[in-house]
C-alpha cells in the first residue's frame, strides 16, 4: 500500500535559518500519528509547509500525498487534495461570516472534486449535527470568523471546520492548548468522529493527555528539526516521565 | 516660466472658444466671478496641490483638445430602479415623479427664489472647473422636495454615444421637516472618452432629513468625471451622505458641507474601488460654521491595478462654532504595487471646545487571514473578495434601502 503521506529527507529554511533539518515521515490511511517535541523544535514548521505556506523555503527532500507531489501545489489545492491544518493560532476575520466562509470552502472543494454545490438544506442539516458534535452554540457559529472567540472556542471551531470539510489527512496543531478538560474531550471525541479507515491524523501536542483520548499509533519525537525517535503510545508515558533530556543523549551518542 | 503660462492661456482661451456659452439663469454678479476665476486661475496644474494626483491639464490637452457638444439625445436603456426618476446628461427631458417633487429645467421660466441659490456657495471661487460649470454650463435642472417621499428619487445620469464633453448643473432643495432619499447614478454608452464636468447646489432647510447616495460607475472606463457638490445645512438637518466610486477613467469629487446653524448632524461615507488605471479622487470639506453640530466621515478606500486612489477630508470650525464635535478616518487598502493611494486629512480649528479626531490606516490585505482561507479550499481571488467585502461591508450595510443596496452590490466587481 502506498502511504497517504510520505515526507522524505525534508530541509525547510525560514528566513534564511534551516529550521527542519531531514525529516522522514510515512502516514498510511487509517492512522494516527503524534509529534512531541520541546518549543521552538519545528512542528508548527512542519504544519505549516504541509499546508503550504509561504516563506517556508524545501531546501532539500519531498513530499508525497496521495500520490501528488504537494509542493507543487497551491495551498487552495492541498486543502482541495485532501490536506487541513488546524492552526495553533486560528486567525481571527472580522466581517467574514463562519458559515458563509464554510460553504464557500465546502463548495470549492466540491467543485474541485467535479461535485455540485451542496444543496443549502443538505448544508444546514451537516451544520447542526457537527454543531452538536462539537457542542457549540448556534450563535458563535453564526458570527464573524473566530472574531473574539475565546481560545478555547477558536480551537473547538478548528474541529467543526474539520468535521464538515472530511478531509483526507487532519494536521492538528495543539489543539488541545488551553482547553479545559470537557472542552478537551468534546474535542477529542469531534477528532475521533471524524477518523475511520480512509483517513489520517497527525496531532501536535506538548501532553500526553490528549493522547488518552485520541490513541496514537506512533508517537514520534521531533528535536532542533529531526525526528530523533520513533515509537508507539507508550513513547508518550516514557517521555511524559523522563522529559526530554534522555532523548537529547542518544542523539548526541 | 513667462511662457509657459502664456502657452496655456492661449490653450484654455482656444479650448473655450468651442463651448458654445448658453448661459441664462445664474446670476450676473456670480457668472462675472465665475469667468474672472477661470481666466486668473487657469486649468488646474501639477503644481496644483488640490488636484495632486489628478494631472487635469495633460488629460483635457490629450483626450479633450476637440470638444464635441451632442444635441440631445433620446433616453435608451437606462436602468431604473424607482418609480421616481429624472434623466439628466445629454437627455434630461425624461422624467418620473410623484407628488412632493417640483422640477424646473432651463427651458422653464424659473421663480427668482431659486435663482437666488445658484452660485450662493461660490464653489465657483474655489474651484477651476465649478467656475467652468457656472460660466459656461447650458443644463440646469431644479429639484425642489417639497413632501416627504415615500420612495427614493432617481437622478440619472444619462450620456449617449454622442459628443465628448456635457456640463451639467443641478440645485435641490429640501423643504423644511421634509425626508427624503436620492440616488444619484450614471448610465454612460459612449465608447469614446467624454469628459463630464457636474455641479450640484443641494440645500437642506430646518429638521429636513436627506439620505444621498451617489453612484459612481463607467463599465467603458471612458468617462472622466469632474463633480463639484455643496450641501448646506440649516438647523437640526440629517444629512446621510454615500459616495461609491468604481469604474471609470476619472471619478474627482469635491463635496462640500457647509453647517450653517446648530444641531445638525452630517455623517459622509464613502467606497472607492480603484482598478485598471482608473483615477479616482474623493476631496470633501465639512465646514462647521456653526457649533452644536456633528459630522462623522469614514472612507474606505482600494486601489488595485495601476489605479490611483486619493482621499483628503478638510474639517474646518470656525472660531464660533463651539461644541462641535467632528470625526474623521479613513482606511485604505493597497492591493497592488502599480497602483498608488494617498489619504491625507486636514484640519483648521478656530473654536477651542470641540472634539475633534481624524486618522487613516494603509495596508495591504492581511497575509494570515488569506492563508488562513486558503487553507480551507478557498481560491486565492476568492478569499481576496472576501476579505475585501468584510473591509467595506459597513459602508454599504448603512444604507437603510435594500433596492439601493443591491443596485450597488450588483455593480461592485471585485
Ligand atoms: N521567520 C522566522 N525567522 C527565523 N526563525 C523562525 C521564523 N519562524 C520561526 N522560526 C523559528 O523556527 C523554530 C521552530 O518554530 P516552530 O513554530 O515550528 O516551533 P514549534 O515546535 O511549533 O514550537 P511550539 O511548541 O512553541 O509551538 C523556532 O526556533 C522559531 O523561532
Ligand atoms: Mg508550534
């Protein structure tokens, strides 16, 4: 089986900095995968030239999704291909209406797709069930694009954006920072939700918390721009003990 | 230096010499301003600072060396939108109106109350081509709301494919405790560059309420455009005033705002959308000549292409003008490097209690929030209109009337 995504050799410079430094990377269809690392190490890096920003320079290596050379994409194309990031700091829009903007995104996704647009009633119906899976009130959903939403509503509202576009691959950037602990849940259970056999999960996260919740398949540690070890779940209890000093050693040696 | 100057009288004096002068109803004392202002002042040069940005002289010596004056034409396709309308332009016979509307042109023998407001504000004094307009200008029209209209006047500019030069005057007034909303639009076939040179006189008596709403927009980019326009304000008078600018060769508007007595509250918003090479200059003046008053202007402004976008606001209070208390900002958008935009406000305070507060913000559309919905599927130009249409939405959202609302939608392109 050919990965969904297959990040090989990957350099990113920003700024004229090499901030990724070879990163090798496999996601299959039906996986969850969690980046740990300490700040400043690269993840949101990561994200960010998955999904196509600009000033993030591939100095070197590939990426392969769904048999697609993505860098050569757009990042309208990654989203359409199949690709959706949560950010770790979802940008507010004032003036911009979150359901008009999603119907927007749905449809030209769809578009890209060969679909027809979605029928306004399908859409409506789509909205409350994801509204009520992520427990958000009708009138945050119908305001201004995550303008003055709380940290912890912004982050719920990444989720909702996910669960109704259904993409191939979710890159969620701590989500789970400052939420609290049913807020967290509700998340996790949006996450879970959405996962089945077709698709993927890359979660970035600090805590081992989130992972009680979204259970990784493999749990890869990310050091000053290299993946230094690759394990399964208990990775993650092992690290949540030691910190990452332990790890640090064994790449010097 | 000398020569120069001589060089353009001897064009302005040749240029004249075409426009056949049919002047009849302004007043003599204001006509003989009018025609000492044109030959002391001259056409408006680089040097000019009111009209820096708008190089007036190259474009009448380039485009408008020839003036061509069309007859009158008849009316064909125009979009109306009210009941109540009135064509003005190279046709303005046509016209629709209800009760409460009294409308003189200059084929009329018009009551001396109305000639005596022609000129009353002396924008010919001030302004190179309002002096054009008032010397040699053969189309006036008077509109006198006499009733509170139920429904909004349409005032139609209409320019058939005829002729490359019209000047057109109008003087409204606005009767007392009298309500009423105008939209001003310009339905403009010609194929040809044509230079239309505007003056509106627009007086508004005691308690009268006036929602005016001017419509700017030439798909042919062919017009160029001059439009000179004062209000002035008796006491506790409303005055809602909208300026859309869109296409067009060149869109400059001087409005004017005097108050004239107290409790008067002038509130002035204004879109421009500047594309291809479009040059569009929005110069007003909110003269508070009395206190107790209020005046709020907010513009907003986007220059794309190799478009210009110019902006300056004049506050003026006079030394008795006390507690006034007058606003000003304007933000503007930069989307392209070829293109150029200006906003500058300005500001002469003579009375010392009043509040008084400008500012202007330019930038270019915020990077984050493209990525951001790019992220989500949506194409790049897509995500541009929606970020742009958040950026003005509160222009257009204040207009109370949902037909002129989507008259003007329907006409932004983005
Ligand atoms: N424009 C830039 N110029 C130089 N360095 C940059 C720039 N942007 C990011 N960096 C650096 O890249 C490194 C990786 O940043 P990144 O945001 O990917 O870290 P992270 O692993 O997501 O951290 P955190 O856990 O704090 O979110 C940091 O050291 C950061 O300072
Ligand atoms: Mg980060």
């Amino acid at each position: 089986m050919t990965p969904l995504l297959s990040i090989k050799n990957l350099h990113v410079t920003v700024d004229g900095n090499e901030i990724l430094k070879g990163i090798d990377l496999e996601i299959n269809k039906g996986e969850i995968h969690a980046i740990m690392g300490p700040n400043g190490s690269g993840k949101s890096t990561l994200s960010y030239v998955l999904a196509g920003k600009d000033g993030y320079e591939v100095t070197e290596g590939e990426i392969i999704f769904n048999g697609k050379n993505l860098l050569e994409l757009s990042p309208e194309d990654r989203a359409r291909e199949g690709i959706f990031l949560a950010f770790q700091y979802p940008v507010e829009i004032p003036g911009v209406n979150n359901i008009q903007f999603l119907r927007t995104a749905l449809n030209s996704i769809r578009q890209y797709k060969g679909l027809e647009p979605i029928d306004a009633s399908e859409f409506l119906k789509l909205v409350k069930e994801k509204q009520k899976l992520l427990d958000l009130p009708a009138n945050l959903i119908n305001r201004s694009l995550n303008d003055g939403f709380s940290g912890g509503e912004k982050k719920k509202n990444e989720i909702f954006q996910l669960s109704i576009l259904n993409p191939l691959l979710a890159i969620l950037d701590e989500t789970d920072s400052g939420l609290d602990i049913d807020a967290l849940k509700v998340v996790a259970n949006g996450v879970n939700h959405y996962h089945n056999k077709e698709n993927a999960v890359l979660v970035i996260t600090h805590y081992q918390r989130l992972l009680d919740y979204i259970v990784p398949d493999f749990v890869h540690i990310l050091y000053k721009g290299k993946i230094i070890k690759s394990g399964d779940k208990s990775l993650a209890l092992e690290l949540e003990k030691s910190g990452y000093d332990a790890y640090k050693v064994e790449t010097t040696n | 230096m000398e020569l120069t100057t001589t060089q353009s009288n001897v064009f302005l004096n040749e240029w004249l010499q075409q426009i056949p002068t049919k002047v009849q109803h302004i007043p003599d004392e204001v006509l003989v301003d009018a025609l000492k202002y044109i030959e002391e002042q001259g056409i408006p040069d680089l040097k000019n600072e009111a009209y820096r940005g708008v190089p007036i002289e190259s474009i009448l010596k380039r485009y408008f060396k020839k003036i061509e004056i069309a007859s009158k034409n008849e009316v064909a396709n125009t979009q109306v939108v009210f009941k109540n309308f009135i064509v003005v332009g190279d046709a303005y016979s046509a016209l629709s109106i209800e009760k409460g509307i009294r409308v003189f042109t200059s084929a009329d023998n018009i009551p001396q109350e109305y000639l005596n407001w022609i000129g009353h504000f002396k924008l010919h004094q001030k302004d190179f081509f309002a002096a054009l307009n008032t010397g040699y200008c053969d189309k006036l029209i008077i509109i006198h709301i006499t009733e509170t209209l139920d429904q909004p006047l349409h005032l139609i500019h209409f320019i058939s494919n005829q002729g490359n030069f019209n000047q057109q005057r109008v003087l409204v007034i606005v009767d007392e405790q009298v309500k009423a909303t105008v939209l001003e639009s310009y339905h403009f076939t010609c194929q040809q560059s044509y230079f239309y040179n505007t003056l509106s006189e627009i007086i508004q008596k005691e308690h009268s309420q006036l929602h005016w709403i001017n419509v700017q927009n030439n798909p042919t980019n062919t017009i160029y455009s001059i439009n000179n326009v004062s209000f002035s304000l008796e006491k506790s008078a409303i005055l809602k005033h909208h300026q859309i600018s869109l296409k067009g060769s060149l869109w400059r508007n001087n409005i004017e705002v005097h108050i004239q007595q107290p409790d008067v509250n002038a509130e002035m918003k204004g879109l421009s959308i500047g594309k291809n090479q479009s040059i569009i200059s929005q110069y007003t003046s909110i003269l508070h000549h009395s206190g107790h008053s209020h005046s709020y202007q907010l513009y907003k402004n986007i220059a794309d292409d190799k478009s210009t976008v110019l902006f300056n606001g004049f506050i003026l209070v006079d030394k008795n003008a006390q507690k006034t208390d007058a606003y000003q900002n304007s933000k503007n958008i930069l989307l392209n490097d070829n293109a150029t935009l200006f906003a500058r406000p300005q500001l002469e305070i003579y009375a010392d209690d009043v509040r008084c507060s400008h500012g202007s913000t330019t930038g270019s559309l915020n990077e984050d929030a493209l990525f951001y919905l790019k992220t989500r599927g949506i194409e790049e130009k897509d995500a541009q209109r929606l970020l742009l249409q958040a950026f003005f939405n509160d222009i257009i959202e204040e207009i109370d009337n949902a037909d002129i609302r989507e008259f003007i939608i329907q006409q932004i392109e983005l």
